[in-house]
C-alpha cells in the first residue's frame, strides 16, 4: 500500500478507503435480493454521498454498469468537500470548486452527466451540525420529486447501528430516515399541500460502504475495472501529490503508480472483479 496516498481531515488513505470497499467476500448472512441490480433498465436511481468521491469509491463500476443500461441515474452529494487538503496555501472556496469539478468528470467518465450531479451544498465536517429536521425534509423532498425505482446510499446498519465518521454518519441515517418519510403522508404534509408531491414508497434500497458479515449481493464490474479507476483519479487533488501541494492534472508516472496500486487491491469473488452491497426492499420498521 502506497502510504502517501491521503485523504484529508482526518480520513483514513484514498487508497485504503478505495480498497476497504471493493470489498465484503464472505458468504452473506442477510437474505440475497430478488433484484438483480445490475440488470436494471430504465429505472429511476438516485445515490446519495456524503462526500464527491464516495460514489466513486464504492460504486463506480456498478454505475457505470446502470449508465450504459440507459438508467436515469442521479448523484446527490451531501457535502462539497472543501477541507480536504494539506496544502498551506488552499482555501476551502477553492477547494469546494476543485472538487466540484472533479466529481462531475469522473460522473462523466462512467456516463453520468454533470447535470444529474446535485449538491446539497454542506461544508465538509459539518454535516453532523446541520438541523436534523430541515435536513431529513430535503432529503424527503428529492425522493417525493424523483419517485425513485432505487435508491443507494451509505450503510446505517442493518440490526444494529454502524459507527461511520464524520459527514459519513450522518449521511446514512439522515437518507434512510428520508426513505422511511417519504412514503407517509403525514411527515411534511407541506410538501403535498404546496408542491403537489405525493407519497413514496421505494421499491428497493441499495447500500454501499458495507461489512462483509452484512455484504448480501456483488456486482460483477470486471469489464468496468478500467473506468472504474479512471474515474478515482479523476480525484486528483485527493491524491499524492496534488493532496500536498495541489497540481490539477498527474504526472504520468504518478498516475501509472497509483493506478496499479488501486489495480492490486480490488477484490476478486468467484473470478471476478465485485462492488459488495447490502440490498433491502425495506427499511427496519424496528
């Protein structure tokens, strides 16, 4: 593992982050789905990330999979990741639009145009911090508006809470307490009385960044392997070097080492190159 490779803010390195979830091998103890993911047409999908570039980490190859399907696939990310850089002279203005745009071309690089990229406009860190019931109405919002077919989002545990950091945390349960709002009509009855939007219940729930134990469907990405890190070094301020001292493009050698790197730490099942996921066609009424 190249341990220069680094996320900011505390965040454990890109490449460990990238590795940890291509992963979750292990035989599933949560019934597998009916739904065959990666099969689906035509549907309505929206994910939810907490960061730009926690899509890409977890899921890029599956999305590309669902983008080449002709899905309207919809990227609604949470914060604008404007702390995540060691170099003294970045400001978080600067980095927020550094990572906007990074975010939007590697969308573009798995299919997914930049006007299906939306920012919920949090400062990074400071999710946590926003007013749980404004935000959980937003949330409500998109899904009443979008009537998704899916929706994908960070893993807030299955039977039991899981601990996430910063940002990441708060992003899991605020999108599945907004799933459970949406599909009755007495949570925001303002949304119905004012914007016309009528209840939704989402068919299926997708989850990504989960532990093998809870792992209960793979996604087959290896004719997407090549896109899929293509699009993680389209994150190029959140690499080494530019993570230090920001550079907008790679220096080929960099880039080829870094790409190998990533190369060497997807996880194979079955032969295969896989994304793991925990799918539900419900939320935990408990």
């Amino acid at each position: 593992m190249n341990s220069t490779l680094s996320r900011t803010c505390g965040r454990v390195p890109a490449l460990l982050v990238f590795a940890a979830f291509w992963a979750g091998i292990v035989s599933p103890q949560i019934p597998a789905p009916a739904v065959a993911l990666e099969k689906l047409k035509g549907k309505t999908i929206l994910l939810f990330t907490p960061h730009p570039d926690d899509d890409t980490f977890c899921c890029a190859g599956t999305l590309a999979l669902l983008a080449k399907q002709n899905n309207n696939i919809h990227i609604f990310v949470y914060t604008n990741d404007d702390k995540g850089s060691y170099d003294p002279d970045m400001s978080s203005q600067r980095l927020a639009q550094i990572r906007s745009m990074e975010e939007e071309n590697a969308c573009k690089v798995i299919g997914i145009a930049s006007e299906n990229v939306h920012w919920l406009q949090f400062h990074d860190g400071m999710l946590e911090y926003a007013n749980p019931l404004d935000l959980v109405e937003e949330v409500t919002k998109i899904i009443r508006s979008y009537r998704p077919d899916v929706v994908m989002s960070i893993d807030p545990g299955s039977e039991y809470v899981r601990w996430h950091k910063t940002d990441h945390r708060m992003a899991a349960n605020n999108t599945i307490d907004a799933v459970r709002a949406a599909e009755w009509h007495l949570y925001f009855p303002n949304q119905l009385l004012h914007d016309h939007l009528q209840p939704w219940h989402v068919p299926v729930e997708v989850y990504y960044y989960v532990i093998p134990q809870d792992a209960n469907y793979w996604v087959d990405i290896t004719s997407m392997v090549d896109l899929k890190l293509q699009a993680a070094t389209a994150h190029v301020s959140q690499f080494d070097p530019s993570i230090n001292k920001y550079r907008p493009d790679w220096d080929q050698a960099d880039l080829k080492r870094e790409m190998d790197g990533l190369r060497k730490e997807a996880t194979i099942k079955n032969g295969h190159v896989v994304e793991a996921f925990r799918i539900s066609g419900g939320f935990n009424q408990q």
